[in-house]
C-alpha cells in the first residue's frame, strides 16, 4: 500500500486520530534524557519513532547497506541521498508502523527501544543548515508593504514580477522552536531626527513562513533546473523570520536587511517530506506576466496547468500569547498557496547563475499573506504600520511585539480522510 493511503492504520495508540496519523510521517532530530546523543527520528502520534534504534536492528540495512544515515547530529546524510532513497525510507517507516505488520508491533523489546513518548524528546534542529537563503514570494505581502512605504499605484517593485526577490540569510542564528529570542538592538532614525540612535528595536515583528530543506544539491556551475527542482525538494517546515522593523527601514538601503533580520530565525524541529503533501496538490495564483523560460516548465498532465504553478493547500495560523493571557489568541489565517513564486521556482532561480547549493540548506518563502486583512502574516501588515492596533481578549493591544509575549505558528493540511499538522514554531520574546 501507498504510504499516503487513507485506508493504512497504525498499531500506535491514538496515532489515527491525531494530526501525526501514518500518512504523515515527519522527520525530525532528537536526543533523551537516557541517551543524550542526537539522533534522527519519525513522529507518530505522540511518540517519536526512533530511527537509530531500528537502523542498528538492520532494518534498513537492504536500502542503505553498511551506510549509517540515521544515527547522525542532523538531516543532512540522509537528504543527501536523493528522491528515491527518500521514497524507499518512508515506504519502510510506514510498513514497519502499520497495524497489520507485525514485525515491530509484535516485538515487545525492540518497541520498548523505538518508540519514545514525545515528552521525553528534546527537539533539536533537525539539520546542521549550511545556508539559508530568503525569498520575498507572497505578492499580497510586497503589495502591502508597497502601499506603506510606496505610492499604491506602484507598490510593486519593477522587478518583483518578474524574479523570485531573495536575500541570504544567516544560518547561524537558526534555532529550534521553543529557544528564546533576545529582543535586537541597533541604530534608528526617527523622520525628523538628524542622526541616527542606537538601542533595543521598538516595532520587533514576526513572519509567518513555511521554508524547505534542499537535497542532493548540485556542482558549481551547474544550475539546478525547473523541471528537475522538485526532486530536490526533501521537505517542508514551518519558519518565522523575526525583524526588527525600524532597524531594517534605516539599514536596507542600500544592500538589504542586516541586523534587522540575523539575530534569530525560529524553525519547526519537523520537516514534513514532501511526498506526503502530495495529496493537497492545488494550484496557486495566476502567473501574469508568464515567466522567462527557465521560470516555467511544459504543460503538465494535471488539467493542464503548468507544473511550476502547483503549490500545496497548507492552512497557517498565527496566534499571540501575552503575560497577562491564560490562553494564546489566533490573529492570523492564512494558506501557503498564496504565494505568487513556488518552491522549484525558487530553488531554479537560487541556482540558475550556477549557485551550489548543498543538502541540508533551508530556503524559506518570506512573509506568507493571503487576500484579505485577517490573513496578513505579520504585525507590520495586520496592525498596517501601528495604525490598527491589534485588540487582544486580555483588553490589551499590540502594534508590534513586547517583550514577554510568545508567537505561535501552527500549519496543517486537512482532507476528507486524516488531517496532517506540520508542528509548531513557537518563540517567546526576552
């Protein structure tokens, strides 16, 4: 059976019924309290599927040989293998959790070893990123801050219709969700002022993204192409790229964002693979003017649209917990579908001057905001500049984000058949 049919079950108890049912299957790195060594793992339920455990069991010794990829500090090995390798690995995670197979459902002591309650994990990144590199890919968002800081009528930058806009970021500042962020300092100006200052941002914002994780890579030189993208693709997670909104307006021009972006980029500790969103395939919007031909790719067998123009039906949410709130309060909805430029644009864009990219580099997709005003993915847009102050349940409100208060983003697919949540990505701001 297909890993994403809706008829497979598993024996883990409460795993049907979750949102990590077998269908889903995410990848993440871990260590415990018990064995304090990182180590790659699969969640179901609300267990992680140890999968160094089972490697040295030699369950996977027929797909990788003497090859050990899954007892390593991260990702990258193992997304250094490739699409069918990746295939092969979520084929046999699935027949091993199914609940009629009984080859670890009916051994007592190896299932002892591998399967691990979720509380006793300690989530870490779940690659060793070399890269990160960040698009500006939601048209609504560009639209928006365009609006703001630009006469309406021309809020889109000349080129942005035409390329994936990007920047590179800072890996090294990447950190797992639940770690917290340290509010940034830098110089600001003021409008009227005559010179800058410099102290703790005071409009610290957040950015709804989903970003993935690359594969094999390619040589220097070499791009990477459209039609040839998606198997690159290993998966996807959720991302929020922090900014310090006034540090950024006075830094930016005229090389981009600096401090205002490289002092913290929360991720999701689950990469969801790609192979299991295929079943929330959908278009995304219309692309006009075309793009040049290696921004596009021939017709493809689905109803005729453009393979390139495929995204994923990914439901985000954005809620806001502050100190003097017993309950986080949800500011924003929105859909990783909106974004104008997808994922195997970005990735042959990113490499059609020859860029080498390497398994394991994350390139997130920038501020992800849908067509309406409650699904603005971040403050900057939902309170428009401070203007529309944010009012929260406690009677307080927000502009931008205070120190104390936690940002949660959570994303899901949904069907007919068994819901797939992609995690969380949470950060609490000191």
């Amino acid at each position: 059976m297909h890993p994403n049919d809706p008829a497979l079950k598993s024996f883990v108890p409460g795993a049907d019924d979750s949102g990590f049912p077998i269908q889903n299957l995410p990848y993440g790195v871990f260590r415990t309290p018990a064995d304090d060594k990182p180590r790659v793992g699969v969640r179901i339920g609300e267990h992680v599927l140890d999968l160094k455990v089972l490697e040295h069991a030699g369950h996977f010794e027929d797909l990788f040989g003497d090859t050990h990829v899954f007892c390593k500090w991260g990702l990258n090995r193992f997304m250094s293998l490739g699409a069918e390798a990746w295939t092969n690995a979520r084929q046999r995670i699935s027949e091993l959790l199914r609940a009629d197979n009984g080859t670890l459902r009916d051994n007592a002591a190896l299932r002892e070893q591998a399967l691990v309650p979720l509380e006793a994990a300690h989530m870490l990144l779940p690659a060793e990123i070399g890269d990160y590199t960040d698009f500006y890919s939601s048209k609504q968002h560009a639209y928006n801050v365009g609006c703001m800081f630009r006469d309406p009528k021309n809020a889109l930058l000349p080129n942005w219709l035409w390329i994936p806009v990007g920047y590179h970021g800072r890996a090294s500042s990447i950190v797992p969700s639940g770690t917290p962020v340290r509010r940034p300092r830098g110089q600001t100006k003021a409008d009227d002022a005559e010179a800058p200052t410099f102290g703790p941002s005071r409009l610290l914002d957040f950015e709804l993204e989903m970003g993935f994780f690359t594969g094999p890579g390619n040589t220097l030189g070499e791009p990477i192409t459209i039609e040839s993208a998606e198997r690159q693709i290993f998966g996807v997670t959720l991302v929020n790229d922090w900014s310090a909104r006034d540090i950024q307006k006075w830094e930016y021009v005229p090389l981009g964002p600096f401090l205002a972006k490289n002092f913290a980029t929360t991720v999701s500790p689950w990469v969801t693979p790609r192979a299991a969103l295929e079943p929330f395939r959908t278009t995304g919007p219309e692309q006009d003017p075309q793009p040049l031909e290696y921004l596009r790719i021939p017709e493809s067998k689905r109803d005729g649209a453009p393979a390139a123009g495929w995204t994923y039906d990914i439901k985000l949410e954005v809620a806001l917990q502050t100190e003097k709130q017993r309950e986080p309060f949800v500011i924003s909805r929105s859909n990783f579908k909106h974004l104008y430029w997808t994922m195997a644009q970005q990735l042959a864009h990113h490499t059609v001057n020859g860029c080498n990219l390497r398994p394991g580099d994350l390139l997130a997709s920038g501020t992800i905001s849908g067509p309406t005003p409650d699904s603005y993915g971040s403050m900057l847009e939902l309170a428009w500049r401070g203007e529309r102050p944010i009012q929260l349940p406690s009677g307080e409100e927000r502009k931008f984000i205070q120190d104390g208060d936690t940002v949660i983003m959570r994303a899901y697919c949904e069907g007919p058949a068994y819901r797939l949540d992609l995690g969380e990505c949470v950060g609490r701001i000191m």
